[in-house]
C-alpha cells in the first residue's frame, strides 16, 4: 500500500520502485528459506 500511494498518489516512481525491489527481494529470502525446509522434510519424510 505504500508503494503504490508513494508511486501514484505522490508521483514518486523511484522511490515506489525501490520500495517494490525491497519487497520482491524480502519475498525471494522468505521463498528460499522456505524451500530450503521444504527439502528437508522431504528428506526426512520422503
């Protein structure tokens, strides 16, 4: 949400954008861990 005020309501694009390359990086992190646990319980389970 605050991307998107930053962006389109304040005309801000670069810093919408950098507050959207944050996001995508924190997500890619949360995703890697994830899978990273998800192969270990494969592991164990299989």
């Amino acid at each position: 949400m605050h991307m998107y005020n930053e962006s389109f309501k304040k005309y801000l694009m670069g810093y919408g954008s950098a507050i959207s390359v944050v996001l995508f990086l924190i997500a890619m992190a949360i995703i890697a861990v994830y899978f990273r646990q998800l192969r270990k319980v494969d592991l164990i389970y299989g």
